[in-house]
C-alpha cells in the first residue's frame, strides 16, 4: 500500500466541486478511464458528459480512473499499489463493466501501462468469464477502432447520449450473467462493435482483404448520432482547478463543422452539423442559480455560431467572461472580438492552415490572403495582444515555394500586428504553430501518403531560416515522432497494435515495427489505392466513399471543392 497515492488521490477529490458519484451497493459499477493524467482528463468535456450521465441514473454508479502523473507511476510499482479511482480509491477489479474514452491515438501508448497497473490481461483473448467487459467510446472508436481491435472487448460507435442507454439497460438485465452471452446480446445493438466477431484477412501484399461478420454481426456497424443537441446537456459538471483550462466552465455550442477541409476529420464524422439553440444556451450557463464566472465555449466552430455574440454578452452582462479557443478567419465580427476583449482574452489562435493559396485550395480551406489579413486586422483593433496562428507542412503537392509562402505570410501579420500595437501602445508576441499533415480516415486525404521524416524536417529549416531574423515570433514545432506514431495509428490495421507494449517502453517506432514484423512505410508513406479496402471501413459513417474520392481527386489537381450548406446531401449525409 501507498498511503501517498491514496491521499493524493483523496486530495483531488476534495478539491472537485459540483460532482455526483452514486453510493456502492446495488448498482452497475462502471470505471471510467481517461487514457491521459488527470489534467488532460479533466479538460476534457466528452468524459465529463458520460460521467454526468451515469450517476444521474440511479440503477448505476461511475468512478474515474487516469494515467498517472509520471512520478507516480514508478511510486506504483515500487510499492505494488494498483490502479485506483478517483472518488473511493477502489481498483477496477471491483467494477462491472471498463469504458475508456480516447481521443488521440497517441495515447494509445498509455494503455499497456494501465492495464498493468490496473492488474488487468492486455489482449482481449487473455481475459475470461472474470473479467470486467472492456468498451471503448471516445473519436477514436469511430474514427478508426481496428488498431485496439486485439484489445478491447467492443467500442461504441458515435455519440454516447444515443448509446449508453440501450448498452446499460443490456448490462443491468439480470438473465444475463455470463459474460460471453453478455457480450453477444450487447454486440445485436446498433453502434456497438464487436471486433472478435470478425475473420479478418489479409492479401499477400499487406493489404487489408476481407472483414467478415461471423454470428450475425452487420457488415459494417452504422455510427449513431444525437439529433437534437438541446435533448442533451454537455458541459462541466466536475471543476478542479488542476485541468488545462483551470475553474473555466465549459459549454459545448455546436458538433462538427460546416465546412469541408479535405484534411479535417470533425467536419466528416460529425455530420450532419448541429447547434444548441441559444435558448438552450442561456439556461445552461446563466439559469444555473450559480454564480457565473469565465465560461469557455467549445466547439470546432465557435464563430460560426450565429448568436455567439449574444451569448458572449449576456455571460459579460451577468458579471462573467468568455472564452473560445479559436475563431474562424472568414466568420469573425468585431461585435465577436469586443466580448471577447472585453472578457480579458489575451491570446487568440487562426488557422491559415497553409501560406499559398494554392495549398489554401488543396486543402480547400475557403479563404484568401485578403481575408486572413483582415481577420488578423480585426483582432489588433479589437485590443487582443497576442495571436497564434496554426500551419501545416507536408500536404500532397506541397513545394518548398509553398513553404516559403508560410514565412512570407507570417511577415505580412507581422507588420500589421506591430503597426496597430504600436498605435495602441502594446507590442503582443506572434506563435507560430508548425505541425505535420497527418492523413485521417473518412477525409478525402485518407488516400495521401505521409511526408517522410527527412523531408519535413528540410522544411522545418526552412521556416526557422526565414523567420530566425523576424521579432516578436515564437515558431513551435510538433514532434515528428508524435506525429508519425498519431498517423501510424489513424490509418492502421489491428496488427498495428502489436507494437503498443514496446512503444510504451521508449521503443522508437522502427524498432517496435520490426519486433511486430511489420513495416511503418506501408501504413505511412504510400498512397492508398482508389479501391483499397480500408480497415475502418467497418463503420458506416454516412459519407459516401464516392464523395471522399472526388474531393481527393480535386485536392490533387489543387481545385476547391465544395461547402457544406443546409439542405444539402452531396456526401449523402442530409445537412
């Protein structure tokens, strides 16, 4: 025992407000576990829904579980002391059923350490009548589950307001007790995938050849979706000041996005886009009968909200403030950047995404340089102090001119902001945000090679050669080795998942590979064939494969494509 842990884990508790964590006794115990810290956890407001959602109920209870923080990891081991919850300090063997919630790929690097400190078998096929069932909810789970495939028991495909019910009422069926019958009634319901109900093979060239459902299972599993945002309540029910956000309460405004940037998966896997209506809004954040602090406003899309300026001015207006992660470049008022301002904002992201405006149309991103200048122009007069502006490198077609354009963007923001700052008696510092373009699934990009690593870091130099003699910009770079092991596992198979243990232990990814027996370049730097079966082709998302294909075909040629418009079906989603 660790009476360190076990009061560091009582301490965090203490200091959470407005949580809710049902009695034991009589009810479905289910650990809810954040592949990350507890800081990263916290902050994130798709956990805090479904654990809200579980101790509303009075038939279930729900205790959360994190990575621990690095020096305690090894304070775990050296004493033996397994993983335990956040509210009573109890391991997982004592809970009914283990949902995860992820994300990122890149922390699917966590989970062999918490299944070892969590005292549970890794691979599915290790575990028995005993053991808890193991779900898995979160992006990851309908983006692309394969890669888990060997180990989670099922994942829940789409959003968990139209899942977690019917999952629950199976879980609570007192005919059910075994734990394989159990499995195979919850796998009959719509959106739940059964990944070891499946004989996947493979061709002789690596590629994926057939997924077949044995025991009834669809042929592919058809993600759910929440139709009517104000049926659901998604916002902060826990605050702890140790999240990434602080004591900001967060509201989520809308899902998905109406835009179609060929790169972005949230403006494919969240269609059709939707938004809380502004009635919905102000009883969520004003007619709470608490008092109102700094709110945060989350969604992909914040400044496309219609009314997101009234509801910044009726937050300020009740003696609170507001906050957004980043605005649009062509959605952006000045009655927008006053809240904001006036909220105390100090620092502001855009995201130009490219510096040519033939990348610009690659990506189909739908602005000009005209447009992110004025955006850049607005926030300067508006009295914000700092921007940060995020780019990508390594996009099919991309040229060293086109990373040129980056720097040569940078420059032009930069005059203006120095010019109006000056004026206003500030001088605010320029972040430049540099990551590598990561192909994801169910984006037109899903068939694009990634940049290889020598490559990148060429164009790396590049930036910091032109930008080196320019003041007052901050250039940040993402790690490579982040951003090839996230592409690795975005568009990987289920062998990919052989490598997690050594990966987890430090192994650089070529190393992990060839202990796996497999080869990194074929997941990451080849184009994907026009008919190629893909591995997460097993969910059914909605847009039409077709639709991706054409807008891949036009990035190509470096011709914009189309914008997401009420009414509209063009990607067989009804917008």
């Amino acid at each position: 025992m660790s009476r360190h842990l076990i009061e560091k884990y009582r301490q965090r508790h203490e200091q959470e407000t407005g949580g809710k964590a049902n009695p034991w006794g009589g009810r479905l115990a289910v650990a809810l576990i954040y592949p990350n810290t507890y800081h990263q956890g916290m902050s994130n407001l798709g956990l805090q829904t479904v654990y809200r959602m579980l101790n509303e109920r009075d038939d279930t209870l729900c205790e959360r579980f994190f990575l621990p923080d690095s020096e305690d990891i090894e304070e775990h081991r050296r004493t033996d002391f397994p993983l335990v919850s956040i509210e009573s300090q109890r391991s997982l063997s004592d809970f009914d059923l283990i949902a995860f919630s992820i994300s990122f790929e890149n922390d699917f690097l966590n989970l062999p350490t918490i299944f070892e400190l969590g005292r549970l078998p890794l691979w599915r096929e290790e575990r028995t009548e005993r053991h808890p069932l193991i779900i898995c909810g979160g992006v990851c789970a309908f983006l692309n589950p394969e890669p888990l495939a060997e180990i989670m028991d099922l994942f829940v495909v789409g959003e968990a307001e139209v899942t977690l019910p019917q999952l629950l009422k199976q879980m609570l069926d007192p005919e059910t007790s075994v734990r394989s019958e159990l499995l195979a009634r919850i796998s009959q319901q719509a959106g739940i995938y059964q990944p070891g109900g499946y004989d996947v093979r493979y061709l002789e060239s690596g590629e994926l050849k057939s997924m077949t459902p044995l025991e009834g299972l669809p042929e592919q599993v058809a993600r759910q979706w929440q139709a009517n945002l104000d049926d659901t309540q998604s916002m902060t029910c826990v605050a702890t000041p140790d999240t990434e956000f602080g004591s900001m309460h967060l509201v989520e405004v809308s899902r998905g996005c109406p835009k179609a940037c060929r790169f972005c998966a949230a403006g494919f896997i969240y269609r059709p886009f939707r938004e809380h209506s502004i009635e919905h809004l102000r009883k969520e954040i004003l007619d709470t009968g608490d008092e109102v602090g700094r709110v945060g406003l989350v969604a992909a899309a914040v400044s496309d909200y219609d009314d997101i300026a009234a509801v910044g001015r009726a937050v300020l207006d009740q003696g609170g403030e507001v906050s957004v992660s980043s605005v649009r470049i062509d959605a952006i008022t000045p009655e927008q950047v006053q809240v904001l301002a006036d909220s105390g904002h100090k620092t502001l992201a855009l995201a130009p995404e490219a510096g040519s405006q033939r990348m610009r149309d690659v990506i189909n991103k739908g602005i000009d340089e005209k447009q992110i200048l004025a955006a850049v122009k607005m926030l300067a007069e508006g009295g914000i102090p700092n921007l940060k502006l995020y780019f990508m490198i390594g996009l099919p077609s991309e040229v060293e001119s086109d990373v040129i354009a980056i720097a040569d963007l940078t420059v032009k923001i930069r005059q203006i902001w120095e010019e109006i700052g000056k004026q206003a008696g500030r001088l605010g510092r320029l972040h430049l945000s540099v990551n590598p373009f990561v192909p994801k699934p169910w984006t037109p990009l899903q068939w694009a090679p990634m940049e290889k690593r020598s490559l990148l870091e060429k164009k790396y130099r590049v930036l910091q050669k032109r930008l080196r003699p320019v003041a007052n910009v901050e250039l940040n770079f993402e790690s490579l080795r982040h951003a090839e092991i996230q592409g690795f596992f975005a568009r990987g198979d289920r062998r990919v998942g052989q490598t997690l243990p050594l990966l987890a232990e430090g192994a650089n990814l070529k190393a992990a590979c060839r202990q796996a027996g497999i080869d990194p370049a074929f997941y990451l730097h080849r184009e994907r064939g026009a008919d190629e079966l893909f591995p997460w082709d097993i969910i059914q998302q909605g847009v039409q494969r077709s639709h991706l294909r054409k807008e891949y075909e036009q990035a190509l040629a470096a011709q914009p494509g189309y914008v997401c418009a009420p009414g509209c079906n063009r990607c067989g989603m009804s917008c």
